[in-house]
C-alpha cells in the first residue's frame, strides 16, 4: 500500500528528484530506513549520515537535493512537510462509534452518535460530547463539561465540572483539566480554603501532554488559546492566560494569573512566578526563572550550565560572596578617588542582576 512520491509531491507541494512511481508506505530515520521508507534531513548535525542513506526518498531544503544519493523531496521546511507525510502514512487508529457496554454515561449527558465512548468511560449529568470524539477508557468528564468535535481523550483523562474543551484537541493519559487551583488565604497561622469558583477553556488544536494539569480560575476561568501544545507533567496555575501557537516542553510551570503571549517557546523545567506578563514571541530557554515581567520579545536565559563538581562547588561557594567583595571593591574605588564608588555606596545590597536582558524587562515594568 503506502504512496507514491508523485502523490506525496503533489500533496505536499514538493518537488521530486527521483521517480514518481516508486512507493513508500512508513518513515524511519537517515540511519534506518530502507526502500519503503521515506526520512528527513532538517538538523545539519545529520548531514553526514544522508550520503549512506538507504530511504526511499529524503524530505530535503533545496540546496541539499543534490547531495541526496537516492530520491529526494525538496521542501522549504523539511521537518514540517515530514510531520504531514508522517500523519498521512500513520494515521490514528480507528476508533467505532458508539458507547461501550462498560462505560457510565449519564442519561441528561449529550453524547453525539458519531463519538466513541470506551469502557470504564465515566460522562456526568450535563456533559456534552462533540461528533467524531473519542473518549478512551477511563476518562472522567465531570458534571457539564464539554468536548468538542475531533477531540481525542486517550486514556484516564479528567476533565472536572463545567470545563470546555475545543475542536480537534489531543489529551494524552493522566491530564488533569479544572482541578481546584492552590487558593489559601492566611489567618492567625492557619490557612483558609478559597473556593475555586471559575472553570477552563481550551480552544481549537490544541495537544496537552501526559500527566499535565490545568487548574481551574479562582473566579474568572484559566484560559488556553487555539493551537497551544503542552508537553508532558506541565503545571498551569489558575487564572493563567496562554496566547494562540504557544509552546512549553516538559515539566514547565507557570504559577497563579501569569499571561503567556502568542507564538512564545518555553523551554523545559523553566519556571514562571505569578501575576507577570510574558508579551508575544519570547523564546525562554531551559531551566530558566522568570521572577517579572516581560515586554520585549526576544530570547532569555537563566541558570547555569554542568560543570565539573569540584569546580562548580567552588563557584556557588564564591557567588555567597560577591556582596562583600561589590563592597570592598566600593571602597577600593572610594581610596583611589575614581568618582564611581560614591554613587555605587548608595546602592543597597542585594540590587537588581545588571544582566542586560533582565534589565531591559525589568525597566520596561
């Protein structure tokens, strides 16, 4: 079975050196593949493995297409064109319609007959779920939520009360959509509950990772903008805002009523602090801390690379002590009469980083 590159060429507009009769029916990687194979070469740290390649065709830029021994696919965006043909050649399995004998549904629940209810499913009162839908085994949906049309829920999904979910969305196992979010209010030493009374709003095409939990608004609703993708075991606190096309690797958090702009990449492990703004197209880099605001787009880093142990205890050792040496160099200054010490004593100890990045945002606040 599979396609030809003629069809696969025309489908995705691309090019073809090669011929258009020859078939392909699964992708593999450079190293891997074999005839029935179609690869991709988009990272130029592979490049050495393309001229012993043994795919079908190579999904290549054009300026590589001569240097394809076999059968190339020349696209602008070789990576991009491969997700498609890879989507093409392996779609999801097909799920029937229907609901399962096993699974709990509710008799005021709207499911549409189109959708797929797996065993063990459980769909409250009030829930209404969209034509085409899948509901894998396990899931939870909680009084009055919604799912939309093409949605998938893999498996052991929960979405709590009252919360929507859009069209063509993807959950993978364990996500946790609408639990309450960590609203304490202190008195005399005891912390005092906060009823999260908001819900959450997830648009169209949007994929959330195994493991991610979404929490609920404490009045108004945590909202996730139309194309957003979450990696695996990402915490979003309530209130949180994300813009359309965002996307944040494994094991980011953002903490309570933070705005995340649109098209902005968040690396993995980096963390965000409550009530910021983070604007449009911000690229943050792994294992980043945002602590305030930022409003230029742009690339921004933090934390510190590996080192050597006994070379890296030695830095953090020193680091505790750059105040007293910043005063001592103060002084230093003030002796030789330079002009600059005076003007630096009257900074307090612990003033802000001077990186040039974080004082741009931190300025532009």
């Amino acid at each position: 079975m599979g396609f030809t590159l003629g069809e696969l060429a025309v489908r995705f507009g691309c090019s073809l050196k090669g011929d258009p009769d020859a078939r392909v029916s699964r992708v593999a990687t450079l190293e891997e593949a074999e005839s029935d194979a179609v690869t991709f070469l988009a990272n130029p740290k592979y490049r050495r493995h393309l001229s012993t390649t043994r795919a079908g065709a190579v999904i290549v830029e054009p300026r590589l297409a001569d240097a394809c021994p076999g059968a190339a696919l020349i696209a602008a965006n070789p990576y991009a064109t491969y997700a498609r043909i890879a989507a093409l050649l392996h779609p999801p399995l097909a799920v029937p319609a229907g609901i399962h004998a096993a699974a709990i549904v509710d008799p005021s629940a709207q499911v549409d007959p189109t959708a797929a209810v797996a065993p063990k499913a459980v769909i409250e009162a009030g829930a209404i779920i969209g034509a085409r839908a899948v509901i894998g085994p396990g899931c939870v949906i909680m009084q009055g939520a919604r799912v939309g049309a093409d949605t998938r829920l893999v498996a052991n999904v929960t979405l709590c009360h009252q919360v929507t979910i859009g069209e063509r969305c993807l959950l993978h196992p364990g996500v946790v959509i609408g639990a309450d979010g960590f609203g304490l209010a202190p008195e005399r030493g005891e912390w005092i509950k906060v009823p999260q009374v908001g819900s959450v709003q997830v648009g169209n095409d949007v994929e959330i990772g195994a493991n991610t939990t979404i929490d609920r608004g404490a009045i108004e609703d945590t909202v996730i903008g139309e194309g957003v993708k979450l990696d695996n075991q990402i915490q979003i606190a309530h209130n949180v805002r994300i813009g359309a096309h965002t996307v944040m690797a494994a094991c980011a958090g953002i903490a309570g009523s933070t705005t995340v702009g649109q098209r902005c990449m968040i690396g993995g492990m980096v963390g965000i602090a409550g009530h910021l703004t983070v604007c449009d197209d911000v690229v943050l880099t792994g294992l980043s801390f945002v602590s305030s605001s930022i409003r230029k787009p742009g690339s921004y880093s933090s934390g510190l690379p590996i080192d050597e142990t006994a070379r890296f205890r030695k830095n953090a050792a020193r680091f505790y002590q750059l105040d007293e040496l910043a005063r001592q160099v103060r002084q230093l200054r003030r002796v030789v009469g330079d002009g600059t010490g005076a003007d630096d004593a009257e900074q307090p100890s612990g003033d802000e980083p001077s990186s040039p990045a974080v004082a741009d945002h931190k300025r532009s606040e």
